[in-house]
C-alpha cells in the first residue's frame, strides 16, 4: 500500500469511527513525526465543530530523526503548539497533555507555559500523562487540570489508589490508553514470535517466554466469561474498563474497520457485580504477567 492509499484508509476510518459517535480523538506530535496530527486534521477538518481533538506536547525528535528527548521547556512548547496547530488544521487545541513529567524541569513550570497558551486561546484544556499525585497537585495548583492520560487496563492497574484517589479528588477525568493491555487480553497475541520484527511490543516484559504460559492461560479463561456474555475478548476488557467509573474514558487504538467496530460495541455491555469479581478472582489466579515496560522506560512513568 502506497502512503497516499494508507493515508486515505487512516480517513476512511477516522470518519467511520466519527459515524459510530466516536468524536473524541487523541494524538500527539511524537506519533510519526506530526504525520498521525496531520492524518487527523485533515480526515476531519469538516466536522471540527463537533469534535474534541486532544494531542501532546514534550518530546522533541533528533536530528537523526531515529530517537527524541524529553523537552518540556517552555520554548519548545511554544514552538510545538504552531505546528501541532497547522498539522491539525485547527485554531484551538481542546485538550493538550505534557506527555511525560520530566525531572529535570519542574513540572510548574511545564504547565505554566501550557497556561500561557489557553491564555492566548490556543489551547482549552490542559492535561498531563503518566504523572504521579505529587505531580498532579503541583499542576494543578499553578492551572486547572482536566484530564490525566496513563496506561490502564485489566492487566495495568499503576494509577489505582494514590493517583485516581487524587484525580477524582480534584474533579480529573482519567483517559486510559492501550486499555487492551497492548492487545495481549483480546487473545490474539500468544507470543512475541506472533508480533513483527519492528513491533515496539517486542521490547515489552510482558511478551517475554518466561510470562506466555500465564499470560496464554488468563487470556483463555478471560475469553471464555467473554464467550459467556456473547462479547470478545476486547469488548470485555473495554467494558471492564468503562465500569470502572463514569470519568474514565478510554482510547482503544486500531488501524482497522473489524476492531473499529468491535471496539464500539463494549458500550453495550454490562457487567454485574458477580462479573466483575470473578474477573477479578482470574486476575488473582494468573499473577505472573510481567512488567508493562522495560526497567528504564518504567522509571520515566508515573513521576
């Protein structure tokens, strides 16, 4: 497929998605080098009225253009809003997160210069990502937080406790990504070899052999509750997240119309009490699931 055909797909399916009443769409710089914003903006220029588009700011590519550093500055911020901006064919951003809390640069400072720009009408809503709830806080005392985006799902459960206590304390919504657990609960990934040889996933513990047989083992006892409801496996894990609260929103991510349309159909699904304990009673059977990041990357999560 040309990128001229994948780029038209990516539309076709974005505005799939805005047809199933999907109008809350989530991207960043970082992702492709400002192409996925520009795919966004331009599949969905006219319906802007009717969207929340939300994207990140914070990570800055190399020159080489293989890696990025985290620059939270309030420089690179001002810089990166206008191209984010001109990439999405937009005059005001709804939600723009710092996509990471860096040690380095005081968070306050972060999201003071995010602050400037919702002053100058560029942005409405500021979020931040996989912060802590010391960080949250902080954030929050120098300019409103709405919206905290880390991963969440059946098998990453990091912000229960501490960070959702405080974010529901001060009236945050929580925006899970990879809800699908990086797609290891909807049974279709049962070892590292089924995934590409440049699948970012592959660096990942949990797709290590040391954790396949438990892993292999819940998904299957997972997908048979699933199969008891008449749902797939990821239309179970979606829903398990959604029943976690009315202020969580997740943001499953697919490339294609069959998991676009499976993926909206979890708002359907209701889960008992009794569901939702014996889902949890199979969390506690199969523990050994590993670790949702490698060593390093987890020390960059959650700060």
């Amino acid at each position: 497929m040309s990128l001229g055909e994948m780029d038209e797909a990516n539309s076709r399916l974005l505005n799939e998605a805005f047809d199933k009443g999907i109008n809350f769409f989530d991207t960043a710089d970082l992702y492709q080098k400002g192409l996925n914003e520009a795919t966004v903006g331009k599949a969905l220029k006219e319906k802007r009225k009717e969207l929340v588009i939300a994207t990140k700011v914070g990570n800055q590519w190399r020159e080489d253009g293989i890696a990025w550093d985290w620059n939270p500055t309030k420089a690179y911020i001002f810089s990166a809003v206008e191209k984010s901006l001109q990439r999405l064919k937009i005059e005001t951003i709804d939600l723009y997160y710092a996509h990471r809390v860096d040690k380095n640069v005081p968070n306050e400072e972060t999201v003071g210069a995010m602050a400037d720009l919702v002053k100058q009408g560029k942005v409405r809503y500021l979020g931040l990502s996989e912060a802590s709830a010391a960080s949250i806080r902080k954030a929050h005392a120098v300019h409103p937080i709405a919206a905290l985006q880390s991963e969440y799902s059946l098998l990453t459960r990091d912000v229960e406790g501490d960070i959702l206590d405080t974010i529901r304390e001060l009236g945050i919504t929580l925006i899970p990504y990879s809800p699908l657990a990086r797609g290891i609960i909807t049974a279709t990934v049962n070892a590292k070899e089924d995934l590409a040889a440049d699948d970012f996933r592959r660096t990942l513990p949990r797709f290590d052999d040391e954790h396949v047989k438990n892993n292999v083992q819940l998904v299957n006892e997972f997908a048979a509750i699933a199969k008891s409801k008449n749902a797939t496996p990821a239309q179970l894990a979606l829903a398990w997240v959604l029943a976690q609260g009315e202020d969580i929103i997740p943001i499953p991510g697919t490339k294609k119309r069959k998991y676009l349309e499976e993926n909206a159909k979890a708002v359907d699904i209701t889960l008992s009490k009794a569901e939702l304990a014996a889902i949890e009673s199979l969390l506690d059977k199969y523990p050994d699931i590993g670790q949702r990041y490698s060593q390093s990357a987890l020390s960059l999560v959650n700060q």
